[in-house]
C-alpha cells in the first residue's frame, strides 16, 4: 500500500494524499507536519509533498524535517519541495524601485506595503516574500532556500536530487526540487 503525504496541505486538499495541517479543517490529520512525521514508521512513505510549507520552519525544525524525512521514506520512494528562490528574491529586491511606503494591511492580498504585486517595486510583495504575509498565525517565513543549499542538504542526509526546476508562482519565481531515497 501506498503512503502519500501532503504536509502542510493548507487549502490545497489532494486526493490519494494523507493531508496534514495543523489549522485547516480540510486536513485528514490536524496536527504538526513535525510531529506526524516523527510519529510515522521507518520506511513507510511513498512520497511527501511539501509545497511552500519549508520557509515557515525554523532551523530546528529544518533539521527535524530532513532527517524524519529520509528516515520515513521507502528506498525509491520520493519528496517533493517547492518553495521560493532566495536568490532570485534578494537580487530582485536590490535592484527594485524604491517606491512610496504604506503600512502593511493584513489580510489585503493586493496591497503588500501600497506596491501591490509589482516585482519592480521595493515595497511590495516583494518584502511579504522575505518574511512571509503574516496574515495567519503560521505565516511567517522563517528559512530560505536556493539551488546551493538543496543540493547541500541532499549530500548531508544522503538523497538524490532528481530533479530541480525553477517555476513561477503567481510573480514569485520559486525551485521545485525531487529527491529520491535511494537505499537504507
């Protein structure tokens, strides 16, 4: 049998997933991606999906992740990351206008500090970017992540990057990187 995880499924329910998350009612299981984790038997998942969910772990928890990671993960099975490229947001954000500064209005997905969605502006979503749109209690971005350090990780805890793409996400470019557990 199949285990399929989809860790931090917020609104993004997928059918054939185990859906994990602490706050959305539409979770099979409304706990800590951590904690499931770590609660999950060596060698019994398939695949885990985890989509803009690691930029809200802490460095502990980055940890956490990626070692319960490759220990939950059948030999063959696979992981799924996306998140944004820090590298793209930094060098964006360098050479972005800077434009005129509003505080920032919660829950106003098309403000973002009066710049809106314009990448060419300093004060927009580029900044909700960097620290995460804070308009819920997990929303914070507390970690980045590039090409570099993916490819680092998959050295420490020992998996293989199968692949690694860059895609766009609404104005945001972000990496979508597939590691393989190639043994015990």
């Amino acid at each position: 049998m199949e285990i399929r995880l989809n860790l931090g499924c917020g609104n993004d329910y997928k059918e054939g997933y185990t859906n994990v998350d602490l706050d959305s009612p539409l979770a099979d299981k409304r706990c800590g991606l951590l904690w499931f984790m770590k609660s999950s038997s060596d060698n019994s998942v398939t695949e885990v999906l985890a989509d803009h969910v690691l930029e809200h772990l802490t460095f502990e928890e980055e940890k956490e992740f990626f070692t319960n990671l490759k220990r939950i993960l059948i030999p063959g099975g696979s992981a799924i990351i996306k998140v944004p490229d820090f590298q793209w947001l930094c060098e964006t954000f360098l050479y972005a206008e800077e434009n005129d500064y509003k505080f920032y209005t919660t829950g106003s997905n098309d403000d973002f500090f009066g710049g809106g969605y314009d990448a060419d502006k300093r004060w927009s979503f580029l900044m909700a970017t960097f620290f995460g749109h804070q308009d819920g209690k997990h929303q914070l971005h507390k970690n980045a992540y590039t090409v570099g350090k993916f490819r680092a990780i998959g050295e420490l805890i020992d998996l293989r990057i199968k692949s690694m793409t860059p895609y766009a996400r609404g104005k945001t470019k972000c990496i979508r990187v597939v590691y393989v557990k190639d043994h015990e």
